[in-house]
C-alpha cells in the first residue's frame, strides 16, 4: 500500500466537497477498492468514506417504491427488504461472505459497476434510478459498459429506488472461489412487462436479455424461452468458463428464476 489522505465526511455536501479535491475517490466498504489500490490498479491520493454520512444510510418504503441509502451494507439491505422486496432481499443476502456483506455498500457496488457484481443486475432488472448528488439517472442510462458508468468525476451515489415488482427473483452461479457471479440472472415481471438482466456474463458488462423479455412477455413460464442462451460471441471466457458455457448458463438460470418466482 501507498501514502494518501483520509476524509470521513458527516454530510452529502461535505463528501460533494471532498471529492472536488484533485485525485479523491468515493470510498464504501472498500470490497472492491481496497483490493485494486493493494494491486495499484488504482492509486487516489484521497479516500472519502461515505460510511459516516447517515443520510446515505438505511432503507425506507414509499408506496410501491423501495429507496436504498448509497452507503448502506449488503447486510442491512437484505434484513430491511426482506418484507418489502424479496427479490433484491435475495440477491444481497448471498453477496459474498458475511464479512463481505456487512462491510460492502450498494452504492459502492454500483460505482464500480464490477462485470460480475450482483447489484447492476438488480438495479438493471428492476429499472431502478440511482440518485446522485446532482441528479437521477435511470438504471437503462447509467450501465454503460465494463466498470464503467454515466458517473460523472466526483459525482455520489447518495440512493438507489427500486419500482417493487410483481415478481422477481435472482438466480447465481457463483465462482467458488470469490462467491462472484460466473453468471448471474435478475428477473422482474412488472406491469410495464418483463425485464431480463445478466450479470458476469458479457464482455460489455451487465445488460438486458431483450429476446427472452419479449418471449417472457407473452408467456411468463420457463417454457416460453425453453432452448434458448444468451448470445456465445458476446461473452467472456476465461480459465472459469467459456463464452459458450456462460452462454448457456443464462439460459438456465432465467429459467430458474422464472420458475422460484412462482
């Protein structure tokens, strides 16, 4: 590890100014950060932790909309929705270890926006809005490739709100090794239609499934997109899987997440 400079703001404005400074970063729980700086993948000469900002922490319902604070813990989200949205309960239940899930924070997770990460298949699939200290960006404008996002430089992620869907599920196969997704499926039914997201899978990051929405829009049952996988030439392969194994696997799991959603 390197020399830098620690900030532990108590406020949105406070963290808005730290990260105005030259080579300041956001700072989570640091699941995703911590380990690229020991790596020096990445080196900012100013970490800015979100953790002490209340008003980014915490979960609340309003109608049929779930807001969650950008600095809190998979851990509290996934106690905090249990009654409200089991889907996304689901999905930040089983992120990492404990150890990973009371220390990583949403926001962080989607400020990466890692390829194999489960929450931008959650936001993705639900059509979230992710909130910034300057402005709501809907979860279709935000994902914008391979760890990269519609972020601007300094810009916060103070909250995420999730439309509560009529169904929903997320189904992972996990690398053993990291408890990352390999391949990871988000599916929501809504009355807008049926959203399909695929984490872990591409070359270009999370995306939308827009063949089997539209067959899953017709008939939402495992056999209205029986035989079909995601498209081979777009996936990654590496010494965990192939293109074409991934590719499968999409297929699989949608179908395992249509079916647990009941």
């Amino acid at each position: 590890m390197y020399n830098f400079e620690f900030a532990k703001p108590k406020t949105v404005a406070e963290a808005a100014n730290a990260m105005a400074v030259e080579g300041a970063q956001a700072l989570g729980g640091g699941q995703t950060l911590l380990p690229t700086m020991k790596q020096r993948l990445a080196s900012p000469e100013v970490l800015v932790s979100m953790t002490g900002v209340a008003e980014m922490v915490g979960v609340r319902a309003d109608g049929d909309t779930v807001t969650v604070g950008g600095a809190t813990t998979h851990a509290e989200v996934a106690a905090a929705t249990a009654g409200l949205f089991p889907g996304l309960a689901g999905l930040a239940g089983n992120i990492g270890d404990p150890a990973v899930r009371n220390r990583g924070t949403i926001g962080g997770s989607l400020a990466n926006n890692d390829p194999a990460a489960c929450y931008p298949a959650g936001a993705l699939g639900s059509g979230a809005t992710i909130t910034t200290n300057k402005r709501d960006i809907a979860a279709d404008d935000y994902f914008q490739g391979m760890f990269e996002t519609a972020l601007d430089e300094g810009e916060i992620i103070t909250s995420v709100s999730f439309p509560v869907p009529e169904k929903a599920n997320y189904q992972k196969f996990e690398q053993p090794a990291s408890r990352f997704a390999l391949v990871g499926v988000f599916v929501a039914k809504t009355a807008d239609g049926v959203r399909v997201a695929v984490t872990g899978a591409s070359n270009n990051g999370v995306y939308r499934w827009s063949e089997a929405e539209t067959a899953l829009n017709g008939d939402f049952s495992e056999g209205a997109i029986a035989g079909m996988s995601g498209n081979a030439d777009d996936m990654i392969t590496d010494l965990h899987g192939t293109g074409a194994y991934r590719a499968h696997l999409v297929g699989v799991l949608t179908r395992r997440a249509i079916a647990a959603c009941g």
